[in-house]
C-alpha cells in the first residue's frame, strides 16, 4: 500500500472536550492562521463532568472547533475517568496517528490536577512512539486498508491547571480573543458573564479561573518577552538547525 508525504501539520490530543481549547486554543489559533493543517482528537466525552453532558460537550466540541478554524475533529470515547494506558487505547491512538500522519502533537499535561491530564499525556507520548514501529500491524478505521508506520517529529505536552516550568513558549499575542470565544463555546463548563446558570460549581465554574487562565498566559509570554504565550513541555529536547531562531 502507498502511504507517502504527511497529512496533518499539527495534531491535538485531549483527554476531555475542552482541554485543547484551554492549554493550547491560542496555537491552534495561530497555526491555522499560518496556513497548517491541524486535527483536534478528544480522547473521552467528558461524561463525568459534574456540569452538563456527553452530547452538549459534544455540541460545544463542535462550535469550538469552528471558532478556531480546524478543519478536523474526532472522539474516541475512551471512557472519561476510566481509560488507561492499556494495549486497547494505545492502539486506538496509534490508528488515528498512522491515518492523520501529523508533524507535531500536542498532549495533556505530564501531571496534573485532574488524573485524566497525566494519563493521557503518558497515552499519547507511548502511542507516538509505538506508531513507529513496524512490526505493530493496525487498520485505518475509515477505510480497512492496513496502515504504514508513522512517528511524529516532536511531542509538545500542554501545561493546564497546576503550574509548571515549560521547554518552549508559543507566542500566542494577537489570537488571545480567537482563544477566549473558542473556551466561551463551552458555556455549560465555564462562567458566563450572564451568570444564569442552574449548574453545580466546579474548580473550573468561576470567573476566576478564566482570570487564572489569562494571568498563566501573560506569565508564559513575560517568560519569552512577548505579551501572552502558551508554554508546553517535552520529555526530548527540541532540535534546532540554527541558534538565530531563537529568541
């Protein structure tokens, strides 16, 4: 079977719908502005969450996605709260990357407050590299046709709720509003400046934690001398071919 060249520059993995929005919405953002071709992969429905359900995170998954302009999303109803890092899931994962073929990936913290975050960030960075080996046989989930190796060149792991030191900073100044309307779509999650909501509170329910969310990123950019960032952390150093790209 001919399976030549890549698909997708950027793909992002979420243990819940929301997630991706959250630690990485204004990267998305700006990759899509520069033309890349990015996927958005929820690995659960979020159906444990204390506040709305399965279908409405499904709904807002879907306006999120739109407000950020990619052009590609899936779930793999992993099972909110009880996946693991099991040979099942991580084939599951492998299938997705071997038929996306994408450049880079992005993942959930490496450790967290929600134990979902962890998890799938230790999911994703195993599966990446078990997508590489060839004598690991999966199918392509659209078509039946078997699937050729495929391994990433970099894995990028969000920072969310609990702070931590980052590899690299992403520069996200001018998509802070673009990243702010794709969180907002998920009205049933977070505050609403209406504040009509009969839902129970939750660590993330509060104006609050969107004024958190917008400190971490105006901390991540004073990090890296812009106005707001998004940092993420990698358990390789990235490869540079010249020191000028930095900054």
């Amino acid at each position: 079977m001919e399976q030549a060249g890549w698909f997708y520059d950027l793909c992002a993995f979420g243990a819940h719908p929301d997630d991706v929005e959250l630690f990485a919405g204004g990267t998305i953002a700006k990759s899509v502005s520069q033309g890349k071709r990015v996927a958005i992969v929820d690995l659960t429905r979020g159906e444990l969450g204390s506040r709305g359900n399965a279908d409405t995170r499904a709904s807002e998954a879907a306006v999120a996605q739109k407000i950020l302009g990619v052009d590609f999303r899936e779930n793999l109803d992993l099972g909110d709260g009880f996946f693991e890092v099991d040979q099942g899931a991580l084939l599951r994962v492998i299938e997705v990357l071997r038929r996306l073929r994408p450049q880079i990936v992005l993942a959930n913290a490496l450790d967290d407050r929600h134990p979902d975050h962890g998890r799938g960030a230790a999911l994703v960075h195993r599966a990446v590299f078990l997508s590489g080996l060839l004598k690991i046989e999966s199918v392509d989930a659209t078509t039946g046709a078997s699937q050729l190796p495929w391994r990433p060149k970099s894995v990028y792991h969000g920072i969310q709720d609990h702070w931590r030191n980052p590899t690299i900073v992403v520069d996200i100044t001018g998509f802070e509003d673009i990243k702010a309307q794709a969180i907002a779509a998920y009205a049933t999650q977070f505050y609403q400046e209406d504040g009509t909501s009969d839902q129970p509170e939750t660590p993330i329910s509060s104006p609050e934690f969107l004024i958190h969310l917008q400190a971490r990123d105006v901390a991540m950019g004073r990090l890296g001398g812009v106005k707001s960032a998004e940092g993420f952390e990698t358990k390789r150093p990235p490869v540079v071919d010249d020191l000028g790209i930095l900054g």
